[in-house]
C-alpha cells in the first residue's frame, strides 16, 4: 500500500528553530525534509516532491523570496502552499513575500498552534488523522 503522508520541506538555517519545527510536526505525523540555505531547498524540492513549504526568508546563499519564485516557477511545484516563519515580517518583507509567492507569513517567534492549523489546511489533514 502506497504511504500518503504529506511531505514538508523545512528551509531554515538556525538549527533550533528547524529542529522546534520539525518536532512539532513529526509529532502531528508528517514526513520531514530540511535545508539550510535557498540553494539547498530548490535542489532539495527538485529531487523530492513536497507537499508544503516552511520557509525562512533570510538565508544563506538565496534568500527565500528567491526560493519563493523559483517554486512558483517550476511547473511541477508552482501550487505547492509556502509559509513563511521568519523575524523579517515588517510590512515591506511580508508584501515582498506575497509578490513571490508566499501563501501565509508567520513572524517568530511562531504560534504552534497557529502553525500546526495551517499546515493542516493546506494538507487537507487533522491532528490524529489516518
């Protein structure tokens, strides 16, 4: 039987906040991919397909508003939802986000809870759900 656990990419270059994430969402029964940097997410969605994209805005080598366009522009990820979860969420960061792509913006530190919802919005999923 094929497994149809949702996939989330995680794209954040400090460990601890990747590591929050990735235990929150673990625990909620997703399959977790991670990057460091926007050059290791775009090759990273290129050889796994995700279902949904976490992304940091400040990054180490493209920042995710580039990220954000580069999967908005290939056809095979251009519907994949993206949320951001960054310290950058002025007005002037959040309105750039949206212009590529972004679907939510979170700022940090994040709401658990508000962001457990989300993911499980996109993904058609519940808490608990089989």
């Amino acid at each position: 039987m094929e497994d149809k656990t949702p996939t989330v990419l995680i794209v954040e270059d400090d460990k601890n906040s990747a590591m929050l994430i990735m235990d929150l969402l673990t625990a909620h029964g997703y399959r977790i991919l991670t990057a460091e940097s926007g050059r290791a997410a775009t090759q990273r969605i290129e050889e796994h397909p995700v279902d949904l994209v976490i992304l940091d805005l400040r990054l180490p080598e493209q920042t995710g508003f580039v990220v954000a366009e580069a999967i908005r522009r290939n056809p095979r990820t251009a519907r994949v939802p993206i949320v951001v979860v960054s310290a950058y969420t002025d007005q002037q960061n959040r309105l750039r986000a949206y212009r590529s792509g972004v679907n939510v913006v979170l700022s940090k530190p994040v709401d658990t809870t508000e962001l457990v919802l989300i993911v499980q919005n996109f993904l058609g999923t519940r808490a608990g759900d089989d």
